[in-house]
C-alpha cells in the first residue's frame, strides 16, 4: 500500500477524519444560509400592491358596497329585536286584558247572580206587603194609603185585585184618590194601543 508510512502504521486511511470535519463545517453552513436565506425569500415574495386605479376603485367601491351592507344588516337586527321586544310586550298585555276580562266576566256573572236574588226578594217583599195591604180592612188600607206617595201606593194598589184596590181607593180623600188614579193612568198612557 502506497501513502504515508505513519497512517499505515495506526491502520487508518488518509485523510478520514479530514474528509469528516470537512462535511461537518460545509454542512453547517448550509444550515445557516438556509435559516437567515429563508426568511428574506418571503419577504421578497409578498405581493405587490396593483397599479392597476380601476382595479384600486372596484375594491375600494367593493368594500364601500359591503360596509353598507353590513350598515343595513345591523339596523334590521336591531329592529327585529325591538319587534321582538314589542311583540313580547303585546303579548304580555294581552294575557292581562284576558285576565282582567276573565275577572270582569266572573264579576259580571256574580254581580247578576246577586241582582236576580234582590229581584226576586224584593218581588217577594212586594207580594207580601201587597197581601198584606189587600187582606186588611179597605178603611184602614186607606188610612196608610193617605199618607204614602202618590207614585209608590199606585204601584200597590196596580198589584192588588180590582175589588181590593176598589175598597182602599173609595176610602181615600178624593184628592188623594184622584192623585192616585191620574198616576196608574199614566203609566201605560205611553203604551202602544193595540
């Protein structure tokens, strides 16, 4: 073997390690360039703004158009949540006027219920003191006739049976009697005739 007489006699061939450190040393520039190369590659490829003004307006007119746009989307939210809110509100209304309807109604219902009671007692009182009236004597029938209203004892005596009404009546002072009579003439003088 031909080469140097002391890298024979250590076993190894020439220039091994030389050749190893070599690539290390190239290697690790390669890493570098690439590294610090890297970044200024994309910087340089970053696009350029267009020259081109009609392209630079139709963006610009673009953007404008979508800015409205985006105006108008954003009122009509809001008037949709204030309809929302309205309609919210109506609707809370409109079950208190059903309530309150509802409550009326009931009262209304009650409030009949008790005016048919005070009819009928008060129609039962009227019968009663109308009995009572007819079934005593004409003379003293006629005395408390004298002294009552001229409206409120024609109303009695329009109830009682014509023999009865006759007897108090021709006990009565003709002034009185005839005050009496003009008033339960009166009352159906309005009448339709038939």
């Amino acid at each position: 073997m031909k080469g140097h007489p002391a890298d024979q006699v250590c076993g190894r061939p020439r220039g091994g390690v030389l050749t190893v450190i070599s690539l290390l040393m190239i290697g690790s520039a390669a890493i570098r360039v690439g590294l610090e190369a890297g970044p200024a590659l994309a910087k340089s490829v970053e696009p350029q703004p267009v020259e081109n003004k009609s392209v630079s307006a139709d963006t610009r007119d673009v953007q404008v158009v979508l800015t409205e746009l985006l105006r108008r989307e954003e009122r009509l939210k809001q008037r949709e949540d204030a309809l929302i809110e309205r309609e919210k509100a109506l609707e809370i209304a409109n079950r208190a006027i059903e309530n309150r309807l509802g409550a009326m109604q009931e009262a209304e219902e009650s409030l009949r219920a008790t005016l048919a009671v005070a009819d009928k007692a008060a129609e039962t009182d009227l019968t009663r003191l109308t009995d009572v009236y007819q079934n005593m004597k004409p003379k003293d029938a006629a005395a408390l006739f004298e002294t009552m209203d001229p409206t409120f004892a024609a109303g009695f005596l329009s109830r009682m049976p014509p023999d009865a009404a006759a007897g108090v009546l021709a006990g009565l002072s003709p002034e009185v009697a005839y005050t009496i009579s003009v008033v339960m003439a009166g009352r159906n003088a309005n009448a339709p005739q038939e």
